[in-house]
C-alpha cells in the first residue's frame, strides 16, 4: 500500500474502534495502541516512519497550543501551592525515582536514566478526560488536573531536553549548565514576544480559511524557532498560548474566527492523538520482535518495576500534599479545600498518555538500550490506561464526585448575571426591536431564577425550532428549482444553522470526543 492508503485504513481502524471504546466506556487511547500493535502483525501491513526529531513538533505543538490556550490563568494564582507540587515536585521526584531503577538494572548512565525518568513522568489530563467525559468533577479537581497536565508536560519535557544535551555533549560542563539554567526564561520571554507580534498578524488575515492555516504555521515555527535558539521550546509555546488566550480583542479574534478555529483545532488535536496512540502500538511490535527471549523477559519486568514506581509515587505526593494542606488549614482556621476521596482520585489519574509515546518516539537512535525504554514506555502507557483508566468512573461513583448538580447551578449563576447586564444594557431602547429583546432575555432570567417556570423558554424553543425547520424546506426548494445561488444559498443556510444552535438545549450542542 501506499503512505496515503496506509493512513486511510489507520483513519477506518481508528474510527471503528473508538465507537466501539464509545459504547463499552473503554479508554480509546489503550484500544488504539492495542490496535497499533495488532496492525503490525498483519503480513503486508503499513510502515509509517517519522524521524525522531520530528515527534515533537509535530505531535506536541498543537496538543500544547490547545491546552494552554484553554486553561483560565485566575486558576494558576488560586491553585499555585497544589500546582507546583504535582507538576514539578512529583515529576522531578518520580524522574529521580525512576532514573535510579534504570541506573541500577540497565546501568544506564544517569543522564539516560533521567531522560527515561521524564518520559514517564507526566500524567496526561487528556486520558482521564476521555474516560470521565460523562461526570462534572469538583472544580479544584478538574482545574488542578488539567493545569497540572500543562505545567508538569513543561517540568518533563526541560528535564528531558536538558538530559538529551548533556547525553550528546559527553557530560555537564559550565557552557551546557547555563545554556540550560537560561532555557526556561528565554523561552518564556520568546513565546510572550511572539504572541504579541501574532495578534498584530491576525487583524491582517481576520476572518478568512487563511487565517486558520496561519495559527498552526505560526505555531510550528515559534517552537522550531526555540530549538535553534536552544531555548525551551515547549515553555516557549505555553507562554505564548496562554498570552494570547489572556484577552481576546474583537479586532484581533472575532466570533466567527474563534468558532471556526475551535472546531479546526479540536478536530486537529484530536486526529493527531489517534495517529500518535496508533503508531505507539505499531512500534512497540517492531520492537518486541527484534528481542531475543531472555532479553524480552526482563525488558518487561523492568517495564513492570517502572510502573509500579510511577504509580505510588504519584500517589504518595499527592496524598502527602493533601495531609499537610489539610494541618496548615486546620492550624490557620480556614476551610479544608481537598478531602482525603478527592485527593486519593487525583493521584489515581495518573494515566501516561500523549507526551509520554510522543518523547518516546522522539529519542535518537543512538539512546542507550533505546529499544528498552521506548517498550517501558509503551508499557506503562498502556498498563495505566487500561488498570487506571478502566476503574477510575467506578471509582468516582464509589467517591461520591459527581458534581453535575453543582455545576448546572453555577451555569444558571453565569446566566443570571449575563441576563440582568444584557436587560440594563437595553433598559432605555424603546420599540418593538428592544421590546422582543427584551422579552427573550426576561424569560432565559426567569428559568435561570425560578426552575420550575420554564414553560415559556421551552415554548420559544420549540416554536423557533419549528419555523427553522420549515425555512429550511423553502430554502431547499429554492435551490432544487434553481432559484438562488450557490453562494446566497450556504449563507442563508449557515445563518439558520446560527439560530438552530442558539435555541438548542445545552446538551444538545455538544461534540463529544468518541
């Protein structure tokens, strides 16, 4: 086959089984790599290479860009203390922990051994919130995860690169030492910069397909632009994410943009995650293959140590943690934040994902015991998704962490203020224009305020839908008795697409992931 009809059964393969992960509540990044390795024993089955140095950037950039742009910066400053800790203390803790075993059973040299550490260091948010997708966990939770997710694929990710330059340049010497100390710093200052200079370049391609091949061109080069420098690149791509994030300017980023660059970078992201888990599989077969019995043997049994080492202590931090939290708040009179449940759920998400393979693939191919690493990789990928990942949802209802309802009422909260600002915004318009206005706004405040009043919103949405679907059919009409044009016709038929979402019931508008 060729390189384009290989992806085209990888794309067919992917989808089949994320319906089926969909149905059971399966964890689809674990059938994925799964399917990766069973692909590749099929006689005739695609080889789908990429160089190492290639992983990175290509899988890593986007995956950043969306999570970093997404994460609200108030949660940093709230959640800072629980922050550090998972993101940088437990990552560096379990890379130590981990460079150990490898020095001592592989004889690894340390710099390897670190490297290896960082690889498996981060929990990936990502494969949590795939097999969560149906519960609303508490808000510290959900932010301390999916903060923690961004900032400790950063910790990771310098501790790797940092390792890297050490291994190739024979050792730490002062040049490579401050070359690294000065990583982190300039590559924070360099994406910031850079943001600045991309709002300026949105305003020139605003609202046009362009703009959206642009942000991911842009993207690409700000990192490629760091490795030359030999800055960091993935702070470098945080801090400008999140300082373009920081304040969204109608004259740079308009609604229409931002609708349609959101379903381009969710769709992107989300492909790219499935081709990484594919290729994971398809490797790890390549390599098995290539060991000799004994040597397998006690690859896997180093795999075994390795994970068992990530697994508790992840959960020894974070437990930790919570148990000193918990004396300092009790000591200074204030409210215990996390419960000993919550805290003991956060260190179970501890599912190695998207980083973890994509670093993986991204060692030269001069690592020592490479083949080794990248199988104690795939392993422990695997073995959290499947054991993590397949009993975190019972363990959220044994927990008692569901929070739909709290959530529902901070929404009707949003709703209400938003409403009321939307009503004095208009309160001196006369006419039937602000009357109708007026009217809608009245009866979304009054569902929001009293629950149990809701029969004039659901009348409202019921006849909006109905004279929607019936200008629909004379638009089609229009267009089989070829009396409107192409272009007259996708507008006006977006234009009701507009107005079907904004009657639609919140669950209703939903994409989900599988």
């Amino acid at each position: 086959m060729t390189f384009f009809e290989s992806l085209l059964v990888l794309l067919l393969v992917a989808i089949a089984l994320l319906q089926v992960a969909r149905r059971l509540s399966l964890p689809y990044p674990a059938m994925l790599a799964g399917a990766g390795a069973l692909v590749a024993l099929i006689p005739g089955a695609p080889a789908i290479s990429i160089e190492p140095s290639t992983y990175l950037a290509l899988f890593i950039v986007p995956a950043l860009v969306d999570a970093a742009y997404d994460f609200p910066p108030g949660a940093t400053r709230r959640f800072l203390a629980p922050l550090v800790t998972y993101a940088v203390f437990a990552v560096v803790l379990t890379t130590g922990v981990v460079a150990w075993i490898a020095w001592a059973l592989l004889g690894l040299p340390l710099a390897a051994g670190i490297a290896l550490g960082a690889i498996v260091a981060p929990p990936d948010a990502a494969a949590a919130s795939a097999v969560l997708r149906k519960f609303r966990l508490p808000r510290r939770t959900d932010a301390v995860l999916k903060g923690e997710s961004l900032f400790n694929d950063a910790t990771a990710l310098l501790l790797f690169s940092g390792a890297l330059t050490v291994l190739g340049d024979g050792g730490l010497s002062l040049p490579v030492g401050l070359r690294i100390v000065l990583a982190a710093p300039g590559g924070l200052l360099l994406g910031i910069l850079w943001a600045y200079v991309v709002r300026y370049v949105n305003r020139l391609v605003k609202d046009t397909l362009g703009g959206n091949v642009l942000q991911f061109v842009l993207a690409y080069l700000i990192w490629i632009a760091a490795v030359h420098l030999r800055l960091s690149a993935v702070l470098c791509v945080i801090g400008f994410a999140m300082t373009l994030a920081r304040k969204t300017d109608p004259a740079d980023f308009d609604a229409r943009m931002r609708v349609q660059s959101y379903a381009v970078w969710s769709s992107v992201v989300f492909t790219l995650n499935v081709f990484a888990f594919l290729l994971m599989g398809m490797q790890a077969r390549s390599i098995v293959m290539r060991m000799q019995g004994t040597h397998l043997r006690e690859a896997l049994g180093f795999a075994g140590l390795v994970i068992l080492a990530v697994v508790c202590t992840r959960l020894i931090v974070v437990l930790g943690f919570t148990y000193l939290e918990s004396r300092w708040e009790s000591a200074n009179g204030g409210n215990i934040t996390a419960t000993v449940d919550q805290a003991f759920f956060v260190g179970w998400c501890g599912m190695r994902g998207f980083v973890t393979m994509t670093t993986a693939f991204a060692l030269p191919v001069s690592f020592p015991h490479r083949d080794t690493v990248v199988l104690t990789a795939f392993s422990v990928v695997l073995a959290t998704l499947v054991f993590q990942g397949l009993t975190l949802a019972p363990l959220v209802r044994l927990l008692k962490l569901d929070r739909s309802i709290e959530e529902t009422r901070e929404l009707a909260s949003a709703r209400v203020v938003m409403a009321n600002v939307g009503l004095a915004s208009i309160a001196d318009q006369h006419g039937p224009e602000a009357e109708n206005l007026r009217y809608r706004l009245s009866v979304k405040l009054q569902r929001c305020v009293e629950k149990t009043n809701v029969v004039p919103l659901d009348r409202l949405r019921e006849f909006g839908l109905t004279a929607i679907k019936a200008e629909r059919t004379a638009l089609e009409d229009l267009r089989g008795e070829d009396k409107i044009g192409p272009a007259n016709y996708l507008g006006l038929q977006e234009q009701l697409d507009w107005n079907e979402l904004t009657l639609l019931r919140d669950a209703d508008r939903q994409i989900e992931e599988i």
